[in-house]
C-alpha cells in the first residue's frame, strides 16, 4: 500500500516539477533536472544523511516512470493546455506523495536510531528537499515556505510515526491511520486555506 502511494507522490512530484519548469521557460535539461529534483532529491538527501545508496541510484522503475511521464507530458503538450495543478486529482495525489514520502523518511531515521529531531529532519526532508532544492536553483523561494501547511503536514506526520514508535505501536494499521489523517489534513488545508501565521 505504501509502496503504490510512493510512486503515485513520485508521479505527482514529476509533474509538479514539470511545470515549475514550464513556468520559467526551461530548456530540456533544466526541465528534466527540475522533475528528477522535485520526484527523487528528497529521497537522495534522506538516504545521503543516513549513509545508505540512495533507491533511485539502485532501482531502475522509479526513473522509467519519470521518464515515461515527462515524455507523454511533452508529446501532449499538457502545460500548454488549461492548469491541472488545482484539479482535485492532483491536489489528491501530491497530498500522497507528501504524507507517504513524510512517513518513509521518519521509518528509515527510526530504524538507523535517529531521535526526535532525526526523526522530524528526515521526515521533512524526504517530503520537501526535492522542492527546496528545485526551487533555489532556479531562484525562487520555496514553494514550503510560503504555502499553508505544506511542510507543517510532512512535520505533524513525522511527529506522529515517532509517537508510535515510543509506544510500541510500529504496525500497519496505526501507520495507516497516520497516513488517511495526513492525507485529510492536506486536503482540508488545502481548500480551507489555512496558513501558518507570517512573523
């Protein structure tokens, strides 16, 4: 189940990079490094910190899947045509892909022993890095932190599979309540507006 909701935030991701890179006219290669970045550089930071090969450098789906997309999305000249970033589809699968990614990233701190903080930085990192980082290179502020509870969900959700942890309760069931809350918590902030207070 985790798995599958992985590759649909994968794919969601993609496009999301896409037409980031749509947006400020990028050539092929900046298109490609803004897709690869915003699906895979999350997961690359995450498994860098840890000390382990980052999945993408050793599983060839992850990469086909990618490809395959950004080339239909080319051929059918889909950032061309009407925003589908606001459709429901794709509000729902970028909300699991970032709740999904928020929960792999605190599961493998918690099993390389990481504490609290650990737990959070990988959590958000593997949810948002890619992002963060596609968004710099390309001179932008990051899309995290200036949009509602964006990063503030790949946070709670961290938070939470690290409460299961310190009591026992690592299991199916409990992770996948924590992943339909994360899940309904996006969405309704997504459409409810909500934002974290400015300073």
């Amino acid at each position: 189940m985790f798995e599958i909701a992985e590759y649909i935030g994968i794919i969601a991701f993609a496009m999301s990079g896409f037409f980031v890179a749509a947006r400020n006219h990028l050539d092929l290669l900046g298109t490609l490094v803004s897709v690869f970045l915003t699906a895979f550089g999350g997961g690359v930071m995450r498994d860098v910190i840890v000390n382990k090969t980052p999945y993408t450098f050793s599983h060839d789906a992850p990469a086909i899947i990618v490809f395959t997309l950004m080339l239909l999305m080319i051929l059918f000249r889909l950032h061309r045509k009407e925003s589908i970033e606001n459709k429901i589809w794709f509000i729902l699968s970028d909300s699991i892909g970032l709740v999904s990614f928020s929960i792999g990233g605190a599961l493998v701190a918690l099993e390389t022993g990481l504490n609290m903080t650990g737990v959070l930085a990988l959590s958000f990192i593997t949810a948002v890095g890619g992002g963060i980082a596609r968004d710099v290179i390309i001179n932008e502020v990051p899309f995290v932190f200036k949009t509602g509870f964006y990063g503030t969900v790949a946070l709670l959700t961290g938070l939470l599979i690290y409460m299961l942890d310190r009591f026992n309760m690592i299991h199916f069931y409990p992770i996948a309540m924590v992943f339909v809350l994360g899940v309904g918590l996006r969405m309704t902030a997504y459409y409810k507006k909500w934002s974290v207070p400015l300073v």
